[in-house]
C-alpha cells in the first residue's frame, strides 16, 4: 500500500514525476515498518507544517533516494551540480560519490587502521552495508530531528538515529537492547530547498559500542536477513 499510496514522511516516491525513475529493487520502498518505530518511540512530535517537520522530512526523502534511486539525476532532494557530503570534517563527497559508497559507509568512514575498525567501510559494498544494518536492527533504524536552531538557507539541527539490536552485526550476538545516537547537521539549501551542502557530526563510537556489545557468535549461527524495504530513516 505504501508503495501504491507514497508515504506520510517521504516525497517523490510515486507520482508522475517517477515516471522514469530507475529504483535498485524494481519498485518504490514501503517505510511501514520504521513508521511504526518512529511514531511509536519519537522523543518529538512536531506541528504539521513548521520548520522542524519541514526539515525532518527532507532529510528523510534524500535518505529514501539515496538509498533507493539508482540515477543522481532522479533525486529531487538534492542540487546534483553543488552538492556536496561530508561527516566530522572529512572531506566532503559528490553526490555520486555518495550513492556508489550507500548512506552507511560514507557516514562510517574512519581513518582508524582496519583492524581497529568495528566496522570496515572500506570493505563493504553498498549492497553489503545495508544488510549488515539490516540484520542488526529488523524492527528498523528511526531518525528524527530533536531541535532546529536557524532556518534556511543553512539550516542547522540536532538529530537522534536510534533502533533495536534484535539481530546479528559482524558477528556479535543480538542484545536486544536500543541502540542510539545523536549528532548535529549543517545543512546548506539553495532558493528551491535543494540540498546542496550537508555536514554532520557525531560520535561513531556511540552507535558502534552499542552494536559490538554482545559476545561473539561462532560462523554457522550467524545469519543476515535480507529486506526489499527499506528500513532506516
């Protein structure tokens, strides 16, 4: 039904102006099941039509095309010619740098050695980042701006990323516990309210210990579920 009716959060899922629009699995995403975790555990609900709403979902429709949308030229979020992606002050990635790495390892990326690493962005694909994310969190990984503190054309926020450890991640045991964390973004936005800069920052730390917290698995008992819809943000 989501994927027939759109969705409450996202835009540009359906419509004619997806008419041509080349999605990586065939068809437009269903959210259901992250709705529900978001509605359910949100620490804000915002006002229909104010700022913070504005801002949560735009945030939430460039993570759907990115994380959907095989062409940078079907995004609707973005300006493609300017934009541009960086986390904790690296250096800032196109956006089809970005769509080649995925969200997961373009937010991931460390200049740690790999074998310091809890997770290795450097040797997951796309593909391989969003079941490794899958598995760990099958209820979903929510998303939701907790404070906005200036408007456009930069618009600067505060965010909490959160979801469930109910599933495997590289080879430790689910917890079961909720695993969260909360970070600030820069976001530049040109006269349409296309994103055309985006700069966050956040502790890797806080999200990595809570997934590396439980006790190894042996090979044969771990498993990695894999989803068509999409389950974060």
């Amino acid at each position: 039904m989501d994927s027939i009716m759109g969705d409450e959060y996202r835009s540009h899922l359906v419509g004619e102006g997806e008419a041509n629009t080349q999605w990586r699995h065939g068809s437009p995403p269903t959210y259901h099941v992250v709705n529900r975790l978001f509605e359910s555990e949100r620490i804000k609900e915002w006002p229909k039509g104010s700022l913070e709403e504005m801002v949560q979902n735009a945030i939430k429709t460039w993570e759907m095309e990115l994380s959907h949308k095989t062409r940078i030229g079907d995004f609707k979020s973005i300006n493609p010619a300017k934009f541009k992606y960086s986390v904790n002050g690296r250096k800032g990635l196109t956006g089809e740098e970005v769509l080649t790495l995925g969200s997961y390892n373009a937010l991931l990326q460390s200049s740690l050695p790999p074998e310091l690493r809890g997770y290795d962005a450097d040797a997951e694909s796309f593909e391989s980042s969003h079941d490794v994310f899958r598995s760990a969190f099958p209820r979903g990984f929510a998303w939701e701006v907790v404070n906005v503190y200036s408007g456009p054309p930069v618009i600067t926020f505060k965010f909490r990323h959160w979801g469930h450890m109910e599933g495997t991640f590289k080879g430790h045991e689910a917890t079961g516990e909720m695993v969260e964390f909360y970070g600030v973004t820069i976001l530049k936005v040109d006269e349409q309210l296309k994103a055309e800069e985006v700069e966050i920052y956040y502790d890797p730390g806080e999200l990595l210990g809570g997934l590396l917290k439980g006790p190894r698995l042996s090979s044969n008992r771990e498993a990695c579920p894999y989803f068509k819809s999409e389950y974060i943000v």
